[in-house]
C-alpha cells in the first residue's frame, strides 16, 4: 500500500488517536499554538498548512471522506441532512448502512486492530468495538438511552454509557462533545484501542452562533484544548503514549452569512409544491434541500421534461436577479464531473458570497441579516472548499518525521496516511499517502 513493504509497514506504530475539530482553520494556529493540548501536537511534530476539502464543504460528508478515503459520489453521503420533503429538521445520516465502501474501521479490523469511535459521523450502528457515534432524536426527544443503546457497540454501551450519560445535554442538538471526551478517556485508558477517532464540535458551533473569529471562539478553542490535555493524559495512562501517533484534523470553515435564500417559496409561487390546509408541504415537483452555501434541487419526477423546463427557468430567473446572490447552477452530471458530487437532486445551486439555502416553502424569498425575521445564522459553511479560511492536518508520534510543514493537500490524502502508518490494506483510496510527512517512508 502506498509504495510501504511488507517489512515498512511491520516497523510502523499500531495505535493511532485521530481528533477531528469541526471548523479549526489555520487562523486558529496562532491561539492553539501557545495552548498545552494543542502544543504537545503542534511542537516538533508535522503539519499541512491547507486541507483542499469536498464541495460541498458539510460536516457529514467530510467525515466519511476521512474514513473511507472515497468522495462523496463513491461513498454516498452527499449531505449532513436526508432528502424529507416537508421536514424543515430532516433527519441526519447517522447511520453507517448509507455508506457504500468499507471504512478504515474495518480495515484496521480485519487485521485484528481493536477500533474506538466517538461522535464520528455516520458510524451508528458500525461494527466498531467501542462505539458512542453521533446521534440524537429530531422527533421525540426521547429518553437518551433508548437512541444510544441501539446506535453503540453494546460493550460500550454496558460499560460507559450510564457512568457518563448525566454530562449529555438532551436538546435539539445535544451537548455532545464533554460527554464524547469523558467516554473516549475511559476506553482508551482501560480499553487501550489501536484505532481511536473522535470528533469534537465546540468550535463549529460557536462560529455559527458568533461570527468567524472573536472571544466566544477563542474561548472554543480552549474548551478543546482541555480536552486534547485530557484525552493526552489518557493515553499516558493507559502505558502507551510513546507509542501512540496523535493527529489533529479539520473538516471545513466557514464563511459569514448576509442572506437567506428559500427557493421553496419560488416552487411553491409557480405551482411547484402544494401545501395543506395547516400550510404543511402535500407534495411537490420540485424541492430545495439545503446544504448550506448551497442548495441541492429535487424533481419529484425526473422525465418530466415539462417541469423540468420550468424549474430551470425559475433557477435561471433566480440567477439574473442580483437580490438572489446566485454563483452558478449545475446539472447533476455537472455536478459529478466537476465535484465528485452526486445524489436523489437534478440540480446543485451555488451562493454567491454569504448567500445560504433554507428549505422554507412560506414568507419571502429572500431574508437578508438585518431583517427582523432573519433568523439563520452568522456564519456557516457548503461552500466551495477553495474559499474562505482553510482545514488543516497535525500529527506527532513516533512514525511521523520532526518539524515538518508542507504546504497543502487534498482532504483525500488523509486516508491513505492514515492506513500506511496502521500497516492496514484498502483499496480504491482516491487519494495519495502523504510520505514527505512519515518518518519511515
């Protein structure tokens, strides 16, 4: 794999902690530098500078790029969120069946690695050995346990859920990441995984509710820090720190937003989607399902050449009038050859600038930020990857070289280090091994 022989890949370490910080930029190094967690990786160790991500720049699709090694039309998670008409709060894909290719889980697995998971994205239900993925009820806010004891791996379950569960703040979208931490300590102390990844979301958060940079995301980054200290401190304990290759990821950034777009209220206008009596969505023939920065347009028949005409002289309409802060549009297969995207959608629409989609199908059209009914938030992400502040990749231990920066590469190339430094086989990676960062290449 990767150009590593066999006799390469047996000198490598076998236990690897992955933490991914949601939406940690290279802006962020500076704070994160004189920080204690943070500094441990960061001084001596290896680094890219700029991770190109995937369009679009979501964290669910994102993560299971960085488990799979596959882009988003190969793995099949092309949004955080499932396509439910109607559902302003759709579900997410928590579940690890919508991924179509085998995961560097499995792949450590199969080589007889014991593999730990917490909050990584679509991983519910994965046959992981320690397992608490992300995962939370939309609909009934149900008692936690219910969702989780069939989502983890049942060991986890039994062992560490019930000793932890009262630090998980239940509402619309759980406080997830001092719950996830204060598990990963124990099973990595007690447990002693060769494969650890685990995601951590203070820093996405509090960029959206609080603009790009300033106190309240400095404040994230700390808040992380402890737990990189914590999490350190765990892996010293369990005896095996020397040997232990701690890598810090990113997924996205994120870029400010000024206006909220809801093509939805242009289908509805022109016939496109039926509402109830209550104002609830009947049916449609055309639907916008947000990514974010960008928007992903549904036919609910495709060969209808006749409203298919018609959806794309309301996107071409839509695209001319400069209120609209419309980039481009592309066809589905547009969408395939210039992205690897694809999905159940016929059209992806790009905002300009801090234009995002809602899928709201009543009130106005267009809701810019100083509207009083503006209520989207301040920054957010879908993008474009090449746009705004960029992801970026950290490593320390004992198979990666000393004080080594290179300058960019593909969110793509994670996977296939990741699998040379484990010494596991997986094919179809679509990425490179980064080796100018290994110390055993």
């Amino acid at each position: 794999i990767n150009n590593y022989s066999l006799k390469e890949r047996k000198t490598l370490a076998k236990k690897m902690v992955i933490i991914s910080v949601d939406a940690l930029v290279g802006e962020d190094l500076e704070l994160a530098s004189t920080l204690p967690g943070f500094k441990k990786i960061m001084e001596g160790g290896a680094r890219v500078e700029q991770v190109m991500s995937v369009y679009p720049t979501l964290t669910y699709p994102i993560h299971v790029v960085q488990m799979t090694g596959r882009n988003l039309m190969n793995h099949g998670i092309y949004n955080n969120e499932r396509v439910m008409p109607g559902r302003l709060s759709p579900d997410w894909f928590w579940q690890i069946w919508d991924c179509r290719v085998p995961t560097i889980f499995d792949a450590a697995r199969r080589k007889g690695l014991k593999t730990h998971a917490v909050m990584w994205p679509v991983t519910a239900q994965a046959d992981i050995d320690w397992l608490l993925p992300e995962v939370w009820d939309l609909q009934k806010w149900e008692d936690p346990a219910i969702i989780y004891k069939k989502n983890c791996s049942p060991q986890l379950f039994d062992k560490y859920f019930e000793k932890h569960r009262f630090k998980l703040g239940w509402h619309p979208k759980p406080e997830l990441d001092e719950f996830g931490v204060s598990v990963a300590e124990d099973v990595i102390r007690n447990e002693k995984p060769d494969l650890t990844m685990i995601h951590v979301s203070a820093v996405d958060i509090a960029r959206h509710g609080n603009g790009m940079f300033g106190p309240a995301i400095d404040d994230a980054i700390r808040k992380v820090d402890s737990w990189l200290c914590r999490l350190e401190q765990a892996v010293s304990d369990s005896g095996w720190f020397d040997e232990t290759n701690f890598i810090i990821v990113s997924d996205h950034g994120h870029l400010k937003v000024d206006k909220q777009v809801n093509l939805n209220v242009l289908f509805k206008e022109e016939g496109l989607i039926q509402t109830d009596d209550h104002g609830e969505l009947a049916s449609y023939q055309a639907y916008c399902h947000s990514s974010g920065l960008s928007a992903q347009i549904l036919l609910a028949d495709a060969a209808d050449t006749e409203v298919r005409k018609k959806v794309e002289a309301i996107l071409e309409y839509a695209k001319d009038t400069e209120a609209f802060g419309i980039q481009a549009i592309y066809t589905r297969r547009e969408a395939e050859e210039k992205f690897q995207l694809s999905g159940p959608f016929e059209y992806v629409v790009e905002g300009a600038g801090g234009v995002a989609f809602a899928a709201k199908w009543d009130g106005r059209a267009i809701i810019n930020e100083e509207d009083s009914d503006y209520d989207y938030v301040k920054t957010s992400h879908g993008h474009r990857p090449h746009l705004g502040p960029q992801p970026v990749l950290m490593a320390k231990g004992p198979d990666f070289k000393e004080n080594i920066v290179i300058r960019e590469c593909s969110i793509l190339d994670e996977v296939p280090t990741f699998a040379a430094v484990l010494g596991v086989e997986m094919e179809g990676l679509e990425g490179r091994c980064l080796h100018e960062l290994l110390a055993h290449y």
